[in-house]
C-alpha cells in the first residue's frame, strides 16, 4: 500500500510542479543532480519568486489602466443612479486616458486595412483573423462586406514585473492615516 501512496505522490509532483519534492525525494532515497550530500534546508526558509502565469501580462496591462484612468473603479461602479450626461461627461476623460495608455504600451494595427462598407478580401483561412457573420455558407467566400477591421497586437511593451510583484494585484488597497 505505501508504494501505491507513493506511486501517487510522484505522478501529482511530477503533474503539478514538474520535479519531485524533496519529501517524495527522500522516500525513494534519492538526490538531485547537483546537490550536495547537505542536509535539505527547511522549505519556510527558502525565498521563491512568483511564477510566472500567462495571465500575469493581461493582469499587468488592467493594473496600468487602474493606475492610469481608474478604469476599473469606473467599470465596477453601478452608473444606473447617474444621468447620461454625467456618465458621458467621465466617459469622456476616462476614454482619452485609456486610449494614451493602450498607445504607450502596445501597438495596435487593423487586421485588414480597409473602409468598413466596403468589400473586403480575407487575409486568409485562419478563423482567428476573421469572423464571418450573417448568412454565412458551409464554404466561406474569399470575402465580403467589412464590418470591423478587427485589431491586432504588433507590438506589445509592458515594464518587467518585479520579482516580487504579484500580478493579481491590480491596485492596492488605500488606507489614509491622519
């Protein structure tokens, strides 16, 4: 039975954290390669950075909106109570500020460079470059009528996250002290 316990522990290791932990380690009696015949440190006393998720640039990218324009606050507020004017009125500013803040860090070009109402050739058979919508045949056509010229990322430059730096945190909490 141990060694069905055991088997357990090396596939979930293995699965989840890519490397045997230096408990299931011990119990095979094994040693990582490298490693000196030192006893293991304790694994409260060893620093470990974050790992890095693929989530973590989009999480970037929303906490730069927060800092930027507050578009988070504007997006998490209920605006029902608010007149149309009023909301057009933030809108508008928080739409400049956005907008200033997308053209910093990345760079946005049409998927097709075209007018929108006019007939449009897709750029080729990818679904990812283009959706066709209405009444769409079995086949696609080579093209049809531009609806959104869609967007594409040509460059993207964010800042490198602190090693530290947890990506989750779109913006801290605010305590005043008086």
């Amino acid at each position: 039975m141990n060694r069905i316990v055991l088997a357990f522990r090396c596939f979930f290791n293995l699965l989840f954290g890519g490397e045997l932990s230096p408990s299931t380690l011990t119990a095979l009696n094994l040693t990582r390669r490298g490693a000196a015949a030192a006893p293991a440190k304790p694994a409260a006393a060893a620093v470990q950075a974050p790992a890095v998720r693929t989530s973590d640039g989009a999480l970037q990218l929303l906490g730069i909106l927060q800092r930027d324009s507050r578009l988070v606050d504007f997006l998490m507020e209920d605006i029902a109570g608010y007149s149309d004017d009023q909301v057009g009125a933030a809108v508008r500013e928080l739409h400049d500020q956005c907008r200033d803040t997308l053209k910093r860090y990345v760079a946005l070009e049409p998927v097709i460079d075209g007018v929108e109402g006019t007939y449009a050739k897709a750029p080729g058979k990818d679904p990812a470059l283009v959706k066709f919508v209405g009444n769409v045949p079995a086949q696609p056509p080579a093209g049809g009528t531009l609806r959104h010229k869609g967007w594409r990322a040509a460059k993207v430059d964010l800042p490198n996250l602190g090693a530290k730096q947890d990506a989750t945190i779109i913006a801290p909490a605010e305590i005043e002290i008086e």
